[in-house]
C-alpha cells in the first residue's frame, strides 16, 4: 500500500511599501538622534543639561511636595509630613517649574525685572535685631582703577596690632599649646573702611593693600592667641594674586581656595576655616552701641549651593546664639547666599565648619572693629572650650 505524501509550503509575502516605510523611519530617527547629539554637546556648559540645570528647574519647589510625590509610591513618605499638610497642586507644582515664578514669593517674579532687585534673593536664615530683606549684607565689587592705585591710610598696621604700650596679657588656663586649630584668611582682603582711608568719603573707593580688612584677622587671631586658642593667618596677598592670574573679582574664592585646601592638607590640626569680610552696608545698619560701648555688627553668611551648608550653618546658630546671650544685637543675624551671580559656595564645602563673617561695613571706625574682635573672640573661645569638653568627655566614656 502506498502513502501519497502532501508537501505543505508557506508562501510569505512581503510588502515593499511597509519596508520602505521602516527603513525611512529608521532613517529619521537615526538622523534626529545624531542631530540631537550634536546640538547637546556645542552648546556652551551653562546652557548644557546637568545636575546643576536640574537643580534650578526643581528649586523652586517645596521639600513637603517632594514627600507627597514619593509617597505617592511609597506611603511611608507620609508619615514625615505634618498633619495640616495639604494635597498638593501639580498645576501649581508644574508653573514653578516652567517659570521659575514662586506664587508665594513675589521676589521670584520681581527678582527678573527690576534692576538690583535680585540683590534681595538671599534668604535670612536667622534674622538679628532691625535686619530685614532691605538691609542684609551685599557684595560691592570695587571699580577696577581703585584696585590699580594707592592711596594714603590714616594708620599703621603694625602698630595697631602690635602697640608699644601694650600691657601683658594673664596667661590662657587652657591651652591647645603647639597646635593651630583655627585657620583665618580674607578672601577680599583689599576690603578696607572709610575712617582707615586718609580724607576718603566715597564708599565704593574703601579699598587698600595695607590698611583693610586683613587688620581684623590680626586682631582676631592674636585675642584668640590670648584665649589659648592656637591659629594660623593667611597672609597671601589673594586680590593681587587675582591680578597676576588675569582673574575678574568674582573669581575671588577660586583664587583663595587652593590657600584653604594647603593649608589644610598641611596642618590637619585646623578644625575651623574662618573668611573675613567687610559689608557695603553703611553705619546704621552695622554699628551697635551695648553697654556704652560701639561694636561693629557680626553678619553670618553661608553658601546654599555648598554641600556643608547645614553643618555651617548649625556653628553659626550656635555662634550666633552665644552673642545674643552675651552681646544682644550684636549679630545681625544668619544669611544664606547663592543662585545665579553669586558663589554660594564660599569655599565652605571643604570644612563643615567654616565660617564667612562681615565685621561691620565701610563706615567703621578702629575701635568699633576692636571692640567686635573682642567679643567674637569672648564667644567663640567659650563655644570652643565647652565643645573640646564634651569631645573629651565622649571619649573618656568610649574607653570605659
């Protein structure tokens, strides 16, 4: 018997048009990946998309919206929230973000079209007595012919650090001995004030090489010296180094940075970083009279683009609260600083405890900037000690 065999044969048809289709698509999309490519990578950095970019899309919103959109995955995220926390508003959420615009802050709209408003962009983490949005420290670069001249100081450097008639000092109880554990230096060190400046009114020209702000780290470090607290003052030259390097002044932390990371590469004993500066407000806003006696006023600036930010700004807190307990209004107060135009980085990213403060601002005169030396020497001696004790007690229980 015979088996007829059936032979089955799949016919496939294709169609030209759908490949001509696919290939033209591939085609494009190919083309729009490679020109896509090529518009990301020649865009100038500050036009690129990075983290940075990202940041500023998303600053503008609330860390309490973040939470309800993370738990909206995972309700534990909830639970951090306060109880009167309200839903939240992707409409509003998605307005902020597309125009960089805060409803609740009209500083965020009126930052952009009045011209110096955004002077005012700087958030007061801690506001001292009489401060406020219109008097919080500001920058003023100097015009560039007043850092190319020299002008006459009405005083001596040395001999104000160092007078001839100076009484000895009581010797410190405590004592860091060898050990310099605090580092000073001034960034604008070429930062000076009116009554140093020999027949000098106008503000924006309190600037000079010698008889400026770096005065004040002197003083501070020698009543720091006094108080057995052991420390080392940048004497570089940072504004001329900025000129040598061909630098504009806002390149004025970049120029002092690599000082601040020698310095402590060298000396791993320094456990605090201090900048000193001298604000542009005038003498109303930075003088003080306490107990019969003028200071200059202590302003406190952190960098909120700074990744340290809540660890410097926890030292200024505390700092800060020391002064009012001892000197009421002398501190004006916390400030947060940064966003397009500024730093906001201020070098305090290499040391959790870094410290950027304003002695006063061009109008003082030597004994208010002494007297503010004094007391920030009076306040931070004592925050030290009591810090190195507890330090030392921790230690004592780890060994038991």
């Amino acid at each position: 018997m015979k088996r007829a065999r059936t032979t089955r044969n799949m016919i496939v048809t294709l169609n030209g048009t759908s490949i001509k289709k696919g290939i033209v698509v591939s085609f494009i999309v190919l083309l729009m990946t490679f020109l896509l490519s090529g518009v990301l990578t020649s865009l100038k950095p500050e036009y690129r998309l990075t983290s940075s970019s990202i940041n500023d899309l998303t600053k503008n919103i609330d860390s309490e919206a973040f939470l309800q959109l993370l738990g909206a995955e995972n309700r534990f995220f909830i639970s951090a929230l306060p109880e009167e926390t309200e839903p939240i508003k992707l409409s509003s959420i998605l307005f902020k973000v597309a125009t960089s615009i805060n409803p609740d802050d009209p500083r965020s709209l009126l930052g952009r079209e009045l011209p110096g408003f955004s002077l005012y962009d700087s958030e007061i983490v801690v506001a001292g007595s009489g401060t406020d949005y219109t008097n919080m420290p500001f920058e003023s670069p100097p015009p560039t012919e007043v850092l190319e001249q020299e002008r006459e100081a009405s005083i001596d450097k040395n001999e104000v650090v160092n007078p001839t008639n100076e009484e000895p000092k009581t010797p410190p109880t405590l004592t860091t001995g060898d050990k310099k554990v605090v580092y000073i230096y001034n960034t604008h060190n070429t930062e000076s004030y009116l009554p140093l400046l020999q027949g000098e009114t106008n503000p924006d020209l309190a600037n000079h090489s010698k008889a400026n702000i770096t005065i004040v780290s002197e003083l501070l470090g020698k009543a720091l010296q006094e108080e057995g607290i052991g420390n080392q003052i940048e004497t570089t030259d940072i504004q001329a180094n900025l000129k040598q390097k061909g630098w504009n002044y806002g390149k004025s932390y970049a120029a002092s940075r690599p000082l601040v990371e020698s310095a402590m590469a060298s000396n791993r004993n320094l456990d605090y970083i201090i900048d000193i500066h001298r604000d542009s407000q005038r003498k109303g806003v930075t003088t003080i009279e306490i107990n019969n006696k003028s200071y200059a006023k202590i302003a406190f600036v952190i960098g909120r683009d700074n990744p340290n930010a809540d660890k410097n700004e926890k030292l200024a807190k505390e700092l800060h609260a020391l002064l009012e307990k001892k000197y009421p209004g002398l501190s004006r107060g916390i400030f947060k600083q940064g966003g397009k135009g500024k730093n906001g980085v201020y070098n305090q990213d290499l040391s959790n405890n870094a410290l950027l403060l304003e002695f006063g601002g061009v109008d003082n005169n030597l004994n208010e900037l002494k007297n503010a030396v004094a007391a920030v020497s009076d306040v931070f001696s004592e925050y030290y000690w009591q810090a190195e004790k507890v330090n030392g007690d921790a230690l004592s229980e780890k060994k038991e």
